[in-house]
C-alpha cells in the first residue's frame, strides 16, 4: 500500500518536470530568450566589427568598448518587454561594475567549462533554467582569434595600458582560443 502511494507520488513529480522544459511554452520562453541574446550579441559584435575593420590593432574598438558596450547593453534593454533582461558576464570579469555575476551564473559558466574540459562542449548548448517566476536563457561565448587582442595574453603595449587605465581590476586577460569567455544571459519573468 505505501509502494503504491509512493510510485504515485514520484509519477507527478516527473511529469510536472516534464511541463516546466517541454512543453510549448517552456520553449516559447526559450526562443524569446534566444532572441534578446542574439539582438545583444547582435549589436555589440556589429559595432565591434566596424572598430577592428577602421583600425586592426584593436586600439580605436577598445576605446569605443571602453566607452560604449554598457550604452549599447542599456539601449537593447529599453526595446525589450517591461518583464525581459538580457546582460553579459563572465567568471573572470573586465567591468565588474557593469556586467557582474550571481551564484547561479557562476554554477551555469563552470558547467560549461567542465564541458569544454570533457570535450563534450558545443556552443549551441543553450542552458534554460527556472526559478520561481523567472527562467534564465544562457548562451556559451567561446574566445575566438580577433578576442585574443583584447582578451589574450600578448597584447599589444597600447592596448595593455589602455586596459590598465580604464579596468585597474581587469580579470579578463589571458585567454586561449576555446576557453569560455563568458555568457550573454537573458531573464524572463512569467506574465
Ligand atoms: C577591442 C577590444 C576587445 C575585443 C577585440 C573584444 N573585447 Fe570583450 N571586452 C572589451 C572591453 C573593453 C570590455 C569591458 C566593457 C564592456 O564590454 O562592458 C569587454 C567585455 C567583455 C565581456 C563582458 C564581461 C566582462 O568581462 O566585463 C564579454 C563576455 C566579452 N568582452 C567577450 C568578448 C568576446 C567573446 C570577444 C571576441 C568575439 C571579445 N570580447 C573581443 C574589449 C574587447
């Protein structure tokens, strides 16, 4: 009798699991959260394109990053729904002011690391994950070649004391192509 009871039990609690990740509203929040990201990274990879083309040490795009990334951050979020957010973090962060991260980015990032680690890593590996009435969207940055001139370990001496000057506290150098950069992650509330 108590088996039965307790069998019950353990089928509703897997099929209310199912409903929070399957479901066609589970994945509609998914995809909207996937198009906020994507209008963030959107944004600030065209911009940075534009500034590396127009001067190729990374020079003058670091001065407009310096001076830009966290308007751009704050213009994308004035075109989202009062209920959405999209930010970026990192573990290791160059504007900790403006772009800082919690328990539960921290446990999303080292995820990803372990995976790059295992060699099980693929950057669609897009993390939803839910609390309360907010679901989270993460989506993986991988450091690719033109990052390393910003964020590598051999920068040029200009670009190195421009960093020193504006991030006294920069953690974001060092990085090899494939190491995890960091996340653009976006917060939808329940509506
Ligand atoms: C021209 C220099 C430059 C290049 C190239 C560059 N970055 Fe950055 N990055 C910066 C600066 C400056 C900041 C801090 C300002 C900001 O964006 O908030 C930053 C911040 C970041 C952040 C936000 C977290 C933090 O540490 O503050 C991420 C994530 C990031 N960069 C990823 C990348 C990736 C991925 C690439 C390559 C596709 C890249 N960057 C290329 C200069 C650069």
């Amino acid at each position: 009798m108590k088996l039965k009871i307790v069998l019950v039990t353990s089928l509703i609690t897997a099929s209310a699991m199912a409903t929070e990740s399957s479901t066609a509203q589970g994945l509609a929040v998914k995809q909207e959260g996937i198009k906020y990201i994507k209008m963030l990274g959107k944004a600030l990879k065209t911009e940075l394109k534009a500034h590396m083309k127009k001067d190729p040490t990374g020079l003058e795009a670091l001065t407009f990053c310096t001076g830009s990334a966290e308007r751009i951050t704050k213009e994308v979020n004035a075109k989202l729904p009062s209920y959405a957010k999209v930010r970026r973090t990192a573990l290791k962060v160059r504007n900790s002011s403006a772009n800082p991260s919690d328990m539960i980015d921290k446990k999303i990032m080292r995820a990803y690391e372990a995976a790059i680690e295992a060699k099980t890593f693929t950057p669609k590996d897009i993390k939803v994950l839910k609390e309360g009435d907010v679901t989270r969207v993460y989506k993986p940055l991988v450091i690719k070649a033109v990052c390393l001139k910003c964020h590598g370990s051999q920068l040029n001496p200009q670009i190195s004391t421009a960093l020193k000057s504006a991030y006294p506290e920069d953690k974001a150098v060092g990085f090899k192509e494939g190491e995890l950069r960091g996340v653009i992650v976006s917060e939808i509330t329940k509506h």
